[in-house]
C-alpha cells in the first residue's frame, strides 16, 4: 500500500463539511472518509478530526495521511460508557475525558472499576483478550479532564519520557475561595508526600512549578486558567492552598476555607482542561481539549 500524505489550505470555495471536501481532494467516497476520519487520518490546524460533520473554514490547514489503496470502513457506534468518554483513540494510544469520583488507577485497596478497567473493557469489547493499557499520569479521584494511556509498552515508556522531559502541554481551569489579585503569577516549591499521601512543602523534596491566570473574578471566588510545569501528587491543590485560594470542594487542603455554600457537588471545582503531546509513532502534535463540566458553568451562573 502506498502510505500518503496530503495538505491542503482551505479556500473560499471549499467551506462547508470536512468529509465532503476531503472526499472531493482525494477521490474517496462519504463512507471511506468516514472511515478514514474514525482512523485518525484527517487533522484540521493540528487538531485531529473525530467528527465527519465538521466543518472547515477559509485558511484553514488540512492534513491528511492514509494509505491509497485500503479499504477504510467506519467504526461501530461506540457502546455507552461510564466514568469517561474517548476523547482520541488509535492502536497506539487513546486519550479519554475523565468524570470526577473516578479513580484512575487500583490503589492497595485493589478498589474496582477503575478509569483503567473501564477503559480495559471498552477497549477489549469483542476481543477475546483483555486491552492493556500503560499508565502515563493520572488525576486525583475528584478531578475530571484529560488523561492519555499507552497501547504498548514502547508507546507508553515514549509517552512518560515526554512527561518527565515537561514537554506536555498541560492546563487546568479552577474555582478557588477568594479573590486572587494578581492577574497571573508562577508559584515553587519543593513537595514531600507523607504515609497518608499527602503533599506538603518541605525543604527537600521534588520541585513543583504551577503557573496560573486569572479568568474570572466573583464575589468571594475567582476562576483561573493553570498550566504544569511539573506533575507532582495533588501540585496544584497544594499550591493554591499555599497561596490562601485553595480549590472549591478540597476537603485535604484548608477544606474550611475550600467550602462554599454554592458549590454543593462531591467533586473538586479542579479540571484537566486541555493536553498536548508529540505522537510517539507519527511525531504529529496533538492537541486536546474537553468542554467545561456543567458544575463549573452552574456555579458561574449562580454567582451573576
């Protein structure tokens, strides 16, 4: 098969749907893009395309890569899931929008239905072996957001040297208790985790590094955009404890200053909003983003 791969910028002329304008440059049919896009053949300015219906605009940067002569047919409508939704998924890795009160991984507990054994048997569905999956980083069992998972070893060893080398693009978005006044700022330190998996500041320790900026000041709350620089257990919650702003709904970190009478939800008000990383098979950049939880969007209506 010959492996091809196709830019194109968009024109005038050709606005409108993804699939239409991708079956017209490349002389496939509506069924066979189809089948292409859910292979992950097709990106729209760098971002990789999920959605047939998509539509595309004048200068905008199309790519796609795929070979001529297979016979790319569409997915089977993916079974409801629970816990998380597939954000990206291809047979190297697959990236997933996690819902709080999941937990990411077992724990010594060897607690059940975990974010990895439900993506483990979404992946496995009509297989006879189970998928495995390689963890790369996680999120704390009441935060929601992104998280990507290896397919292969070799895949998943790529992934954690990208995330110790700090090349990821990682950012959060949070309701904090009180006003921040700084319009954006970096907070350092080096964290310590004690027998109960904790974190605290200590003066040893593995360096921390949390850059934050404000979106949106409330009464008594602020809404602010974070991006890590590091990944260390709970970073962020302990950094903005230390601050004076801890996270709504935090009840480890200065959990009587985290309550608030409007944020009534068994969840951090903590979100992995938006991840991007190199693909370790294709070196393509990919950038993610998941849509703000409802809770966010109803406590910012409630505080108008």
């Amino acid at each position: 098969m010959a492996r091809l791969e196709f830019k194109h910028t968009v024109l005038a002329d050709d606005t409108g749907r993804v699939d239409v304008l991708v079956a017209r440059l490349i002389k496939f049919s509506r069924s066979r893009v189809r089948g292409l896009i859910d292979h992950g053949g097709a990106w729209i300015n760098d971002l990789p395309v999920s959605d047939a219906g998509t539509l595309v605009a004048s200068g905008d940067r199309l790519l796609l890569r795929y070979d001529s002569e297979r016979r790319y047919k569409e997915k089977s409508a993916p079974r409801p899931t629970r816990g998380f939704s597939v954000v990206y998924s291809d047979e190297h890795l697959i990236v997933v929008d996690k819902e709080s009160g999941i937990l990411t991984v077992p724990t010594e507990r060897r607690e059940s239905n975990t974010l990895v054994d439900l993506i483990a048997g979404h992946l496995s569905q009509g297989q006879r072996h189970s998928a495995k999956l390689g963890v790369v980083h996680r999120l704390d069992r009441d935060t929601s957001g992104l998280l990507v998972f290896g397919r292969s070893a070799a895949v998943t060893a790529h992934l954690i040297t990208q995330f110790a080398a700090r090349k990821p693009e990682r950012e959060y978005v949070a309701i904090v208790a009180g006003t921040v006044v700084k319009d954006s700022g970096e907070r350092r330190s080096h964290l310590q985790t004690d027998s109960a998996l904790n974190q605290k500041s200590a003066a040893v320790g593995e360096l921390a590094i949390t850059h934050f900026n404000v979106r949106r000041r409330f009464k008594d709350t602020t809404l602010v955009g974070l991006r890590l620089e590091t990944g260390r257990r709970n970073q962020i919650r302990v950094h903005m404890a230390e601050m004076g702003h801890p996270v709504l709904g935090d009840q480890r970190y200065r959990a009587g200053q985290a309550a608030h009478k409007d944020w009534q939800y068994k969840r951090l008000a903590l979100h992995a909003r938006s991840l991007g990383f190199v693909h370790p098979v294709t070196n393509q950049m990919l950038r993610f983003e998941a849509p703000i939880p409802a809770a966010f969007t109803r406590f910012e209506s409630s505080q108008r």
